[in-house]
C-alpha cells in the first residue's frame, strides 16, 4: 500500500513579532528563518516519519538551488516533483507571541501542475493505494479523476477552504476538516455534518482534541497539554501520523492515538516540515 501524496511545496518565510500588523501599520519582526513547508510537503514528511511508503506528486522552480537544499535533509522520493518554469511556492508567516499565525501563499508551481504529469505520476498505482490532497495546488478535480481511474481510495485536507471544497468532499473516501472548515462545509451544505452518514471525516479541535466521525460512528482522542512554541504544520502533521496508519489498516483509536502525539511534539519546535517528530521519537512520547 502506498500513499500517494498530491501537494504543495512551499518555502516558508516565518517572521516573529509580539502582535500581528494592523491594516497601514509597518513594524519590524523580532526573528525571520526561511523553512520548508506547504501543506502537501509538510503531510509527505509525516506520512513518511510516522512509517508510510509516500510518494509525493507536485512541482517547484526549475533550478531552483534553495529549494533543492531545503528538500535534501528529508529523504523523500521526489521522482514525481517537477520541475517548472515558474517560481517556487511560497509562504509568508507571521507569528505573534500567542504563536497564533497567519499565512499568505503565493502558488508559483503549485499552480501550474498538469493532468499529464499527474497520469504519469500515477501510473504504477492500484486499488490497494491512496491519493491524498490539499487545496494549494491546481490539481484537484483531475488528480480526483485520475485516481479514480486507476481504482484508488481518496483523502481530501480541506485547507484552505474555498467554494470548490464541498462539492469535492462528497466525492471523496475520507477529509479532513477544522473546525471552521466544517462550519463552512455546513454553511454550504446545509444540516450537521454527523448526519453525513455517507462520508467520513477526521475534525481537529485544536487543544480540544480531534475526532473521526464515518458511518455513524465517532471515536475521540483528547489533545496533549504541551509547551506551545509554533503551531504551523500541527495540523499537517496530525493528518499524516493519522493517514499512515489509517491507510495501513490500524485501528481509528491507533492511529488517533499516534496522530495526537505526533502533533503534540511538533508544535513544540518552531517550523512546519522540519518540526515534524520521527515514528521512534512518536512511540517514546507515547510510553510516557
Ligand atoms: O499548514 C502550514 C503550511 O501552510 C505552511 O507550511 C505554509 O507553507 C502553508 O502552506
């Protein structure tokens, strides 16, 4: 079983500051450090961390050197990363001292992905393999119809959300969703998503928890009480510990389980991908 992993590379600009900007407001930030992130990126190296065999599909800069080195250190198979003439992805972060953040993307490669590319990407994957997305590519809808092609189950990040996202969760074998991402799914839909007994969903309650909810059936995981210093990439990192074992065939408590640890280890480094906890590190934690 491999997971295929569809997604956005981003090079990430964090800038810390004691409070975010106001609209007019020019100030200085206290620290900046340039990681390696998006929310695509930053699921493979969990998937990849927490055990999975995890191809990732996406695209950066042809030639360019910074993200190449950024990407090294993290061993993933990018045999299926283009390389386009476009820029790079990027993100702009701001951090304050709550560590609450905001983010401004710039798409660049992630949005220039074609339905060849992702043909080709795919072409050794069967039933037994996933495909999972977020929203920061331009490949959603086909990468959707190019798995299904080929028979393969399908896990949608709903991040960002936009109005594309609710017609493509009901199409989907599982999502992910925030809390605010499921009011919004529930705006556009109409009715509580618990009545959606078609669909399955993993819902991050931030330091309240997560929950997976699929045929009618639900099953908690509480949050860990941690030391908070950057929660960027925490909920990337929750999907991939989850979607590892998931896909694998653990049980929901397992891979909530292990999700939840993964996630509370994360957030206590600063940067999204290069925050992201290692499977025996997981297990540790987990043992107390
Ligand atoms: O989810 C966190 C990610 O969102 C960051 O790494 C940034 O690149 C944006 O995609």
């Amino acid at each position: 079983m491999t997971v295929y992993n569809l997604g956005s590379i981003n090079i990430d600009h964090v800038y810390t500051m004691e409070d975010f900007p106001r609209p007019g407001q020019t100030l200085s930030a206290d620290t900046m450090v340039t990681n390696l992130g998006g929310k695509g990126l930053n699921i493979s190296v969990a998937l990849s961390r927490a055990g999975a065999d995890v191809r990732h599909i996406g695209a950066v800069g042809a030639g360019d050197a910074q993200v190449q080195t950024l990407l090294a250190p993290f061993g993933l198979d990018l045999d299926r990363v283009a390389l386009l003439d476009q820029p790079t992805g990027h993100a702009i972060i701001y951090l304050d001292a709550n560590r609450e953040n905001q983010i401004v993307i710039y798409p660049g490669a992630n949005g220039a992905i074609t339905r060849g590319h992702v043909e080709a990407a795919l072409a050794d994957a069967g039933p037994s393999d996933w495909l999972v997305m977020q929203n920061e590519t331009n490949a959603n809808q086909f990468g959707l119809e190019v798995a299904r092609s080929k028979g393969m189950k399908v896990a949608l990040v709903v991040a960002p959300f936009d109005e594309t996202m609710p017609a493509l969760m009901e199409q989907v074998d599982l999502v992910s969703v925030n809390e605010e991402e499921l009011r919004d799914f529930e705006a556009a839909t109409g009715g509580s998503f618990r009545d959606r007994t078609d669909m399955s969903f993993l819902v991050t309650y931030g330091a309240e928890g997560a929950e997976f909810v699929s045929g009618g059936e639900s099953h908690r995981v509480a949050a860990h009480k941690v030391e908070v210093a950057d929660t960027t990439g925490a909920g990337d990192t929750f999907f991939g510990g989850f979607m590892a074992h998931y896909a694998n065939g653990s049980s929901v408590e397992e891979a909530l389980s292990f999700a939840s640890a993964m996630a509370a280890l994360q957030v206590q480094s600063m940067g999204a991908a290069v925050a992201i906890p290692h499977r025996d590190a997981v297990l540790n934690f987990l043992k107390g």
